[in-house]
C-alpha cells in the first residue's frame, strides 16, 4: 500500500504530531513500508493454528486457596504508632 503526502500529513494531524513538510515524503515511504509487510502477514495461512497470549506456552501453577499469614494481628499491629481495639489509627482527613 502507498501513502501520499496528503494522507501521510492526516495521519500526523490525527495523531497530533507537527511533521515538517520537508520530512512528509520520508515518513511516507517509511509508513507504506510498514504497511505492505502488514499486507504480507496478510498471506500467511494459519488455518489450524490457535491464537496465542504469548510466544511461550505457559500454563498457570495452582495452589490451594486458604489463607498463610493470617493470625498475626499482634505483630502487624506493634509496628502501628498507634492502634486501638485492634486496628490502626489514622488522622481525620475529612472535616
């Protein structure tokens, strides 16, 4: 696929990027360049081949849902400044 100028010049504008005129026929090239390989990725048969997430096939670990650090309340709460019944204190924020 090739760009003009004018299209290539929409597509900065809509992108919000100030492109020198002078650089209009560069970045052109350089964007029908990107595009083309596109158009030949295009032409790749993948019938049979399933979507992927990753380059890598990985597959998530299980573990058992149950809680492992609780009942320690005490030792969370003597690092607090201050604590009270149970739970941290903090200054009123909101008046």
């Amino acid at each position: 696929m090739s760009l003009d100028n004018t299209t290539v010049r929409n597509i900065a504008f809509l992108a919000r990027i100030d492109v020198p005129e002078a650089e209009l026929p560069q970045l052109a090239d350089q964007l029908s360049a990107i595009l083309g390989f596109v158009e030949q990725l295009g032409e790749v048969d993948t019938t049979g081949v399933d979507p992927m997430t990753s380059v890598t096939d990985m597959a998530l670990r299980w573990r058992d849902d149950v809680v492992t650090d609780g009942g320690i309340q005490q030792k969370v709460l003597a690092n607090a400044p201050d604590a009270i019944e149970g739970f941290f204190t903090v200054p009123k924020v909101v008046e």
